[in-house]
C-alpha cells in the first residue's frame, strides 16, 4: 500500500494531505523509466568489457589454442629446416661433388617468391602477421624440398651411372710391369730427343720391345685406329665418355677397328716404333674435356703403392722423352 504524505499548513495550523497532480507522477515516472534504462545501458556496457559470454570464452579459448598450434608448428618447421639444412650442406660437398655434378647454389635454394603479394587474402585480421610469417616460411620450406627432391632424383640417376663411369675412366697401365723395359718419360716439360729444345710432354712413354702387348684402360668406343695424325704413326684413340679419351702412339699394329667397343683389359695393339720416335716404346695420352692431363693420377686399376711411388719417381725426373 502506498503511503500517504502530509504537510504542515501554518495558515490553519493542521496537517494536510500532499495530492500530486498528474504532471508531478508523469515527471516522476519518467525520471524512473530514464534512471531504470541508464542503469541497464552502464550494465550491458560494463558486461561487454568485463564480463565475457560463454560463446565469447570458447572463442577465446580456441584463439589461445591456435596461437600455441602455430608456435609448435615454427618450432617443428625451424626442426625441419635444420635437417634440410643439414642434407643440403650434405648433397653439395658430398654426394654431387662425389658424382661430379654442380652444386646448387644457396641463392637457388633459399631464394623467395617474387611476383604479386601472394598473401594479401590474409591480411587485415587480428593476428595476420602471424598467420603471413607461417604461412610464407611453409612456402619457402616447400620450395627447398622440392628442390633437394630434384637433386637428389639426379643424384639416384647419377648413381644408376656411377658403375658405367667407374669402369669407363681410364684406370690400368696399358702396358705390364713384367713387360716393360723401363718407364722412359714422364708428363711435362721435357727435352725433345730431335730438336733437344724444352717441350711440353703431354703424356707418359713406356719403353717395352715390339710387339709387347698394349691394353686399354678402360671402357670405351674405338674413335680412331690409324697412321694419319701427325707424329703418332700408328696410333689409336678411345673415347672412354664422361670427357675422357685416351691415345695409344707409335704402335706397330692394331688389333682393333674404328668404331669396335672395348673393355679396360682388352688387348688393343702392339708397341712399335712407327711415327716420331726414337725408339720402341708407347706413347700414352689421357685427356678430360679436350685437355691433357697427367696419366700417372690413372693407374689405381693395376699398380701397388710400391710400385706407384716408384714410377711417380722415375716420372717426375726431368730428362729426355722418347718422341
């Protein structure tokens, strides 16, 4: 029940009862109506800041899962990277130095995207910086990966041909120690038994009577077997692949033809004394990609230490060659 308010009339010293006019309840009831909606406004906004919903809690428990989902992801990924790094450093001075490939170079490997922003669809979100850096280093690990994934499918390749090059380089002396009469000259400067001038020695004479047996040394195709170059006479050329080919000079006679294949082993023609020369004995040659090299770092096939430190000996001594 409501209750009823008086006031004190000094005109008849009587207390009378307050009677509010309709405009007084209305001013009333709208000072309530506006308190009671201020109220409930200053409440909503407080439990917008302050107060989370359950929907809004379970967002943000999934946020906090995602941000620690990505940082296990980086740290997986920069684990990742670490053996990457390790396989690459691993097929550039191992592997591909081993089958005489070329390195790929770490520019290559590492190198980015170039091109349009290929993330602007992630940008403008509450953590896109974070999203971006993941998403751009999956990008360039995938990169990487594709890259080793190539290289090491030539790699497998070039293994398949590793055997097919081992025998093909030319690895045996082409004339047997029990053959030879001595190693008579080795490669580089040396005096010409005609002319006695200083000259270059291209390769290594073994001095053996005519008619001693001559091998090749190793797997390969007959490119020439005849008298027309000059200076060889009889002489004879295989081309082994991979860059190398060996001659055979001053022979007396073939045993073989253009064009007939080879192996490290087979017996190719006889010592002579054909051609510019002083005296029986083979002049033997290796090239690699058109150059001369020196024959002695080829004789792993059939030598023994003993017997290599002492023709490496007898063929660093500066002295006459034999053609």
């Amino acid at each position: 029940m409501a209750k009823v308010k008086y006031y004190y009339d000094s005109d008849t010293l009587s207390y009378r009862k307050i009677e509010l006019r309709k405009r007084d309840k209305f001013k009333r009831l709208f000072v309530f109506f506006l308190g009671a909606i201020s109220f409930g406004l200053i409440f909503m906004f407080i439990s917008f800041q302050f107060i989370e919903s359950p929907k809004e809690k379970a967002q943000k428990r999934e946020l906090e899962n995602m941000k620690l989902s990505y940082g296990l992801l980086n740290k997986k990924m920069s684990q990742i990277e670490g053996v990457l790094e390790g396989i690459q450093h691993r097929d550039n001075d191992i592997y591909r130095l081993y089958f005489e490939a070329n390195p790929i170079p770490n520019e290559q490997r590492k190198a980015g995207f170039g091109g349009v922003n290929r993330y602007k669809s992630l940008e403008g979100f509450e953590n896109s910086d974070m999203i971006i850096d993941v998403t751009k280093n999956m990008d360039i690990l995938s990169k990487q990966l594709y890259i080793q994934s190539k290289s090491l499918d030539e790699i497998i390749s070039l293994a398949e041909d590793k055997e097919k090059l081992l025998a093909s380089i030319p690895a045996i002396q082409p004339v047997r120690n029990e053959d030879l009469t001595r190693m008579a000259s080795g490669y580089g400067w040396r005096s010409d038994p005609f002319t006695k001038a200083r000259k270059m020695h291209k390769g290594m004479d073994f001095t053996a009577p005519t008619g001693t047996p001559i091998y090749a040394s190793g797997n390969g195709v007959i490119y020439r077997a005849d008298n027309r170059a000059s200076g060889f006479g009889n002489h004879i050329e295989i081309e082994h692949g991979y860059g190398y080919k060996t001659i055979y000079a001053h022979l007396n006679k073939y045993n073989v033809k253009k064009g007939q294949k080879v192996k490290r082993g087979d017996l190719i023609g006889f010592v002579g004394n054909t051609g510019r020369s002083s005296g029986p004995h083979l002049h033997y040659e290796v090239h690699k990609n058109g150059k001369p090299i020196n024959p002695i770092n080829f004789y792993y096939g059939n030598l023994t230490p003993d017997e290599f430190e002492e023709m490496l000996k007898i063929a660093s001594q500066e002295g006459q060659s034999f053609d």
